[in-house]
C-alpha cells in the first residue's frame, strides 16, 4: 500500500461524488454509499465496546469482525466484487452458540443498559441491523453477495447475545422489560 493514505484531504468530493474501488464516481447519496456509511458507523461501534474492559474472548471476536468489516466495505466498494465468505457467517454463528449456551434462557424481553460495554454492545447491535437495512436496500438496486447480509443477520445477533455476556462479567443482570400492566 506504500504512502497510499498519507493525503487525506483531496478535494476530489467536494461535488457531492466519491469514488468506488474500482475507480467509479458516485454520488455521496447513493445507497451503496449509505451502506457503506453504515459499515464505518458499524465498524466505529465495535471500537467503542472494545475501548471498555471487555472479556478477552470478547475482544478477539470482536477485533476480528473489525477486520471482516472492513473486508465487506471493499467488497461493497466494487460493485460485483465478493469478500465475504460462507465460513466467516459460520464463524459468527458458532461463536453466537458457544456464548449464548452459557446464558440463562430469557423469559421476556430485554432493554439496552446495564454495564456501560453491554450498552455499547446494543448500541452496535442497532448499527448493525440498520447497515443490514442499507445493505438490503442496495441489493434492491444492485447485486450484493449474500454472504454480506448473512454476514450482519447473524452478527446483531452476537452483539445481542454479547450485550448479555458483558452484563455478567459486569456482575450486572438484564435489565428485564416490565410490561406497563405488570410496572
């Protein structure tokens, strides 16, 4: 990559266009854009969880979805391209099992909240369902992989599941739902 990224400001978007990794030019609207947007919002997010003390098998899952994210960035940077693979969904799943086998079945609902990382954990959650969103919403218009939305169906899964797993290690419990008829 050499000194690829050593100039940051390159005016080369002030028209509203910025350009794909196959060196289209596209308007900063447009929903592949937005989905990668989402991605960098995504991918911000896990950062935020793996800035708290989190369980060091938290943050190994986590420092690797930021590594597959920014491999589902390129490959929505190229359209046609396919980064994402089967066994990176099957990795998401597994890990999702194996954390959620250790967790108390849930009997009703849960809000976001309890330990500050386990807030930060649903807060990613929603970030990832809405980049799912953007991801689908491009396929629509274009041809996305379908390992791509595979890929964030299961993760705002495990952010889910790791919200809980983050309130345990806190000492922390759910902060369980109270239907109004029952507060």
């Amino acid at each position: 990559m050499g000194h690829r990224l050593s100039k940051i400001t390159t005016r080369t978007g002030d028209a509203g266009e910025t350009g794909l990794g196959d060196g289209a030019r596209v308007a900063k609207d447009s929903p592949r854009i937005a989905a990668l947007g989402d991605l960098d919002e995504l991918n911000s997010a896990l950062g935020m969880i793996l800035a708290e003390e989190v369980p060091e098998k938290l943050r190994q899952v986590f420092s690797e979805v930021q590594h597959d994210l920014f491999d589902l960035g390129g490959e929505l940077s190229i359209p046609g391209h396919q980064l994402i693979k089967a066994e990176q969904v099957e990795r998401l799943e597994t890990q999702l099992e194996a954390w959620n086998a250790d967790l108390a079945p849930l009997k009703e609902f849960i809000l976001p909240g309890g330990s500050r990382a386990a807030a930060a954990a649903h807060v990613a959650r929603t970030v990832c369902r809405r980049a799912e969103r953007s991801v689908v919403a491009l396929g629509h218009k274009e041809p996305v992989g379908e390992h791509a939305r595979q890929y964030l169906n299961r993760l705002s899964d495990l952010l889910f599941v790791a919200g809980r797993v983050l309130n345990r290690a806190a000492g922390r419990e759910d902060v369980q739902w109270r239907h109004r008829a029952k507060r």
